[in-house]
C-alpha cells in the first residue's frame, strides 16, 4: 500500500526530529519511536551517516505493522535530496527556502515540506506543494501561527524550533497541523506511546457496519477513500482538490512504501543534547 506522507503527518499531530550522534543511535530512537506507535520520523542530515541511517530504517513499520515513514530534514541541496531520496525517504524536509531541493522533489516525485519564517516565504511554499514548515516557530509563537492560518485556512503548517512536548497543545489549538520536536520526547516506552496516543487526530467514522480504518487512507486522490456518497473524505490540514492549498498531486500518488519489518522494542529516545541549540532544523 502507498503512503501519502501529507496525510500521515497530519494524523499523527507530532513528528519528532532526530538530530543523533552517530547513525547508529539515530536507528535505535527510530525503532524505539515506531514501537511506540509513532508513524513518521524525521532524521536531519545533521546525523553522521544519515543516509545509511535512512537506508536501515526506511523498510520498519510502527507497532501495528503500519509502513513507516522516514523523513530526511535540513534538506538544502540538490545532493542532499537525491541521496535522501535514493536511500528510501519518504519525504523532505527543509529549513528555508530551497530551489535545488524543490527542483529534485518535483522531478521525482517526493513530497517536500519547504521552510520559511515570512508571511510570504510560507505563502509561497504552499502555493507549490500544499504545505509549509515554520521555522523557527519559537520567535513568533503561536500567536503568529494563528495569524497565518487566518490567510492559509487549508495548508498543512508544520512549525518547528525550540518547541517542546508541553506545548504542542498549544500549538495544535492555534492552527498546526503537526508540530515539529527535536527534544525532550519521553524515554519511557509506555509514556512515549501515550503521548503519540493522545495527540493522534480523531479517526474519521468509518461507513455503518465497516470496521474503524487506522492510518493513512489507501484509497486515490489528495483528500482520501471516496465516501458512501461518491464524495472525498477531507484530510486535516489540507483543502479540497483543485483548491489553492491542497495536497500536489506528486503526494496523493504516495511515496515511501515499506516493507512490513516490525521494528525492534526497548531501545531509549535518546534526550535533547546539552548545550544543543533551541530551534531544531
């Protein structure tokens, strides 16, 4: 089944950003993550041997035996993209405005998350993809994300920087729709999965005598399976087809398709590094 990485993240609200120190430790935090009912992760091309790290990791799935996502972020450069995309990432991820990286996901396909901090350097990042990443979004607080969701009601915004476990609430109430955190993410396994549990978006209902559906929807287009009515069932955080806003149609064919490897239990989150700057990136 493919994955549709903008779907993904906006059901899972939280998307951990591993800056590691070695590739080795990114993989243990990884699988650790994913037994924990996390989907998507994040691993910056600050990691020593983050494509090897991607490349290990890129075929794990979550504790239900969902494919995973491995993301690659602080994506700048064309080289950096296609290294990412050739080890089996699921989606890019940068900090600020990056042509080269923009170039490479369109040419091949791949969702990519493009940063910006300006009203315009956002505007202009949903405008091509449907989505944005905030950044640094401790500087404006989630007073100037509810600012920019007043003009971008379908976006999906991803702020990241300098925000920590206790305040994804918050940021979740002013528009996000997932919030970025590179530190401070519980090391106990049972509290690690309790915070994924509680922060996932509600499951839509499914049809009378259907079973719930868990995940991301497999069925064609940008908002989802169609529903009774011939319609499309709305993702969180992202507009109607054919609206200024909506997921590309690069990501409703769906990226990063794994194996179903069930990843291995017990190792810890590592916790934010002293001395470790505030905004992650």
């Amino acid at each position: 089944m493919s994955l549709r990485p903008y779907e993904v993240l906006a059901a899972q609200r939280l998307l951990p950003v591993l800056r590691s120190a070695d590739a080795g430790e990114a993989v243990r935090a990884t699988a650790n993550l994913l037994a924990a009912g996390c989907r998507a992760v994040e691993l910056t091309t600050s990691v020593p041997g983050w494509a090897g790290a991607v490349a290990r990791t890129a075929g794990l799935a979550d504790a239900l035996g969902r494919p995973a996502l491995i993301g690659v972020g602080t994506v700048t450069t064309a080289a950096q993209a296609e290294a990412a995309l050739d080890a089996g990432a699921g989606f890019l991820v940068s900090p600020y405005p990056a042509p080269e990286v923009r170039e490479v996901a369109g040419r091949r396909g791949a969702a990519f998350v493009e940063g910006g901090y300006t009203p315009g350097e956002i505007a202009a990042a949903v405008r091509r993809s449907g989505a944005a990443k905030i950044f640094p979004a401790h500087v404006g607080g989630p007073a100037f994300l509810r600012s920019l969701r007043a003009v971008l009601p379908d976006a999906l915004l991803i702020p990241t920087g300098g925000i920590v476990p206790g305040e994804v609430r918050d940021w979740l109430a002013a528009g996000a729709s997932a919030v970025g955190i590179g530190s401070g993410l519980p090391a106990d396994p049972a509290e690690l999965a309790a915070l994924f549990a509680s922060l996932a978006a509600p499951e839509p209902a499914a049809p009378d005598g259907a079973p719930p559906g868990r995940g991301a929807p497999p069925g064609p287009g940008p908002t989802g399976p169609a529903a009774p009515d011939g319609g499309a069932v709305p993702v969180a955080g992202a507009a109607p087809s054919g609206e200024r806003g909506s997921v590309p149609a690069a990501d409703a064919a769906g990226f990063g398709a794994a194996g179903s490897a069930v990843p291995v239990a017990g190792a810890s989150v590592p916790p934010g590094r002293p001395g470790a700057p505030r905004g992650e990136v």
